[in-house]
C-alpha cells in the first residue's frame, strides 16, 4: 500500500510540474507573431518574392522598384509586427499579414526575427 501512495505522490508532482510549464509556454504564445528585418523584401506570390530577392540580389533596382510599384513586392522597415498566416517548410517561406493590412505575402524564413517573451 505505501508503494502505491509513493507512487501516486511522485505522479501528482511530475502532473504538477508539467501543468506549470505548460502554463508558461501558452503565456507567451508568440509563434504566430514576428519583427521585421530592414532592408528584406516580401511578395505577393512565392515566384515574385524569387523574382524580387533576384533582382535585390544583382543590383537591379528598377526591375525592384517596378515591382513595388505594383504592389507585387514591399521592403521591410525594422521591427514591423507582423502575423504568420501559413509556413512552407519545403521551400522555408511564411506568408505573413502586417497587423494593420489584410493583404498577405511571402517572406524568407531568415527575413524575420521571433518576438520573445524575456
């Protein structure tokens, strides 16, 4: 019988311990959300966000500028919130959707910092 109570004691703990940690991460739920990098560049559609890192790229910057003026490309300023909507692991892009538009694009991985909760 005290082998079944010890054993119920360290049960209740570990249960204890884990429903804590759970609480902390889902406080700080910010996966979803992240900061702009200045200067990177996101599109509407993965081919434009390929077209417009090749034209950054090689210097091309009417082509880079075209695109903007199309409403195709838009560049970062430094740490703009912005929302991941869908993540393409295959290709490591996100679409994301800046916090006070509805219109989404696609981004590098590497043009985007995580917002941490410290």
């Amino acid at each position: 019988m005290k082998m079944i109570s010890k054993m119920s004691f360290y049960f209740i703990i570990w249960a204890i311990v884990l429903f804590s940690f759970q609480q902390t991460a889902m406080a700080c739920q910010v996966d979803d959300f992240y900061l702009t990098k200045e200067g990177h560049v996101a599109a509407s559609t993965p081919e434009n966000l390929s077209k417009a890192i090749n034209y950054q790229e090689k210097g091309k910057q009417e082509k880079l500028s075209e695109m903007m003026k199309n409403g195709e490309v838009v560049k970062f300023e430094e740490n703009v919130k912005v929302q991941a909507l869908e993540r393409s692991v295959e290709h490591r892009l996100i679409k994301i959707k800046f916090m006070d538009k509805e219109t989404s694009y696609w981004v590098n991985e590497g043009s985007l910092k995580r917002i941490n909760c410290n």
